[in-house]
C-alpha cells in the first residue's frame, strides 16, 4: 500500500456524505482496508455557465474568486477544501488529489464577463479553493489563458499558491504589476524538507518557494507570504524564519491561518498524524483542538482562520512580533481599477 500510494497525502477515502450509499473496493479475504489498484490521477472536464465566484465569507479577503480546477494534486493533508470535492460525489480524501476536474472553458467564459456592459471592475482571486498552479497546469495552461484576458482587459487579479510554475507567467504577471493590477499570495508552510514532503508532497520544495518570491520580486510583482496553516507541535516554531526568508527575499507582507479540521478532514488528517508521527498525535490534536474551544473543526466566521485561547494568543503573538520585525514599512501598492478597458484590447479600426 505505502509503494502504491506513495506521493499522496491521504492513504484513506472517508465515506462522502451526500451519498446514500457508497461503492468500494475490499480485498477479496475481507481485510477492513480499502483495496487500491492504481495511483494515476485521473482528470474530468466540467463546462460551468459562469466561471466567477461571488464569496459571502466576511473573513476572506476578497469578493470574487476563479477556481479553474477542483480537486488538487499537491495532496496537502491539511487542505480545507477537500470537503468540497463531496459536492461533485468523490471522496474528501485520495479522490480529492487524484480525481481533477478542469474547466478548460473559463478564460473564454471570463471574457464573456468583461465584455459585458454590466461588469465593473473588481479584485478577482484566482484560487482560493484549490491551487490555480497544480501540476495539470504545465500541459493545459488554463491559468495561464486567464491570466491573458486579466492582461487584455486589464481588470486587477490575484493570485494564492504554493507551486514553482507560476514562475512560468512572469511574462504575464510583469505586464500586469507595471500597471498595479496583481498581487501574488506564495504559500509557505514549513521550512523542514521532511515535514513538507509528508504533509504537502507534491508541492515544490521550500527552498524553491523561497526562490520563487525573490524572482517575483525582482520583477516587481508584489508578493506576500502566507505562513500556514500553523499546527502546533508540527510548524508554530517557524513562524519567524519563515517571516525573516521570505522578507529577505522581498515578500512585502506577510498573514497566516490555523489548521481546522472540518468534516471528513479530521479523519483524514488524524490517519495521516498516527502514519507519520504516532508518537506526537495525542499532544497535537489536544492542542489543535484547544484552538477551537475543544474541538478540532470550526465554522464561526470571524474565529475559525485564527482560533480563541491561550494557543492561539501565543501563536498570534509569535505572528505579529515576527511581521513587525521583519515588514515594518512595508505593505501592498494600491491597486488600479482605471485601467480597466471596456471591449478590450484598444485599435486603431
């Protein structure tokens, strides 16, 4: 099973919850472990009537987002988005790192909104669910493509990820900074190699992603570092060089999350503690739940990205001491919403 599965975050699959009942492979003499015959990652087009998100969450920093892929590759064992690969009737777990759905039509269904009389021009977020940058994206380019009718319209968009292929856009994203309409969030969550390799496997590795925000910023794309989720016992210790690396290679801010294991996540992620570290699971999950009043899931809004308690006061402590050393100063350039072209590209005929 570890040879097989080897690369993916979540060895499991949790029951998805709409479904009524559930088909599932068992080993032919009734061993109670599911029965895989394959790691392949397998990809399922969907063709939406609308590409754009409007977010109603008062503690997501933006209003409308653009997800051109759900499900997602990196296999992050943390990821709270798995839970929404239920919706489309797969599991939260291996399916949500192996069963990809893509939307090959977005930038023309994004160009459709920019041509239209009623849009005016607003932050859009690509990603926010799953990664805009996963590895499909090297072969189907629709990141890149949507990145090209932002540059055509000239409409503000920003952008959350954890993989090196964004460095493949440059082109595209130093267009956009020259005019203040970007801004890259580059997830950054340990600084260990053998931490990262087991909680976000397919993920570049961190010396990468420290590379990635120099040469971004060397470009004059405006990037920010996103540190986390913090998890005690595993990254909380980081926090201030993973601040100090990343100011150092030109981050000009910096914000973090805690984990919070919601729905099926927790099974997920408590499989994954008992394979990795048996030895630490009892101290963590006691402190992980400690940050959400004694459990380890939270939905209030408001409270969920940062947690309430003594864990939580000390990791946001650790936070602000680390931003107010490391980014004092310093801070995102206005975006510029003036610049937006009704119709497009101007001509001359």
């Amino acid at each position: 099973m570890d040879d097989l599965l080897s690369g993916r975050g979540s060895r499991i699959n949790p029951e998805n919850r709409f479904n009524a009942q559930t088909i599932t492979f068992r080993h032919i003499e009734g061993i109670d472990e599911p029965y895989f015959t394959s790691n392949k990652t397998s990809y399922y087009v969907e063709s939406p009537k609308e590409i754009i998100s409007k977010n109603n969450s008062p503690d997501i920093p933006f209003d409308y987002s653009i997800n051109p892929y759900q499900g997602c590759e990196h296999g992050c064992a943390y990821c709270y988005a798995r839970p929404s690969h239920e919706y489309w009737g797969f599991s939260s777990g291996l399916d949500f790192e192996s069963k990809i759905i893509i939307k090959p039509d977005a930038p023309g269904l994004l160009r459709k909104v920019f041509l239209s009389r009623s849009w005016k021009p607003s932050l859009i977020t690509l990603s926010g669910n799953t990664d805009c940058y996963q590895p499909v994206e090297r072969k189907l380019k629709i990141t890149r493509n949507l990145l090209k009718v932002f540059a055509e319209f000239r409409n503000p968009v920003s952008i959350i990820s954890k993989n090196a292929l964004i460095l493949r856009d440059l082109d595209i994203l130093s267009d956009l900074a020259a005019d203040n309409l970007v801004r890259v969030f580059f997830s950054l969550t340990t600084l260990n190699e053998e931490l990262r390799q087991k909680l976000e496997p397919r993920t570049a590795a961190a010396a990468k992603k420290l590379a990635v925000i120099g040469k971004l910023s060397q470009k004059g794309v405006p990037v920010g570092v996103m540190a986390g989720p913090i998890i005690p016992g595993l990254n909380l210790q980081e926090i201030p060089e993973i601040l100090r690396r990343s100011s150092e290679q030109g981050a000009i801010t910096a914000g973090y999350s805690i984990i919070r294991l919601n729905g099926s996540i927790s099974r997920i992620f408590e499989e994954w503690m008992q394979r990795n570290y048996p030895d630490r699971f009892r101290k963590i999950w006691s402190q992980i739940s400690a940050l959400h009043h004694g459990k380890v899931s939270d939905s209030v809004w408001g409270r969920r990205m940062k947690g309430e308690g003594n864990y939580a006061e000390t990791i946001r402590f650790i936070f602000n001491r680390s931003k107010q050393k490391y980014f004092k100063d310093r801070d995102w350039p206005p975006l510029d919403f003036t610049k937006f072209r009704q119709g497009g590209n101007y001509n001359l005929f």
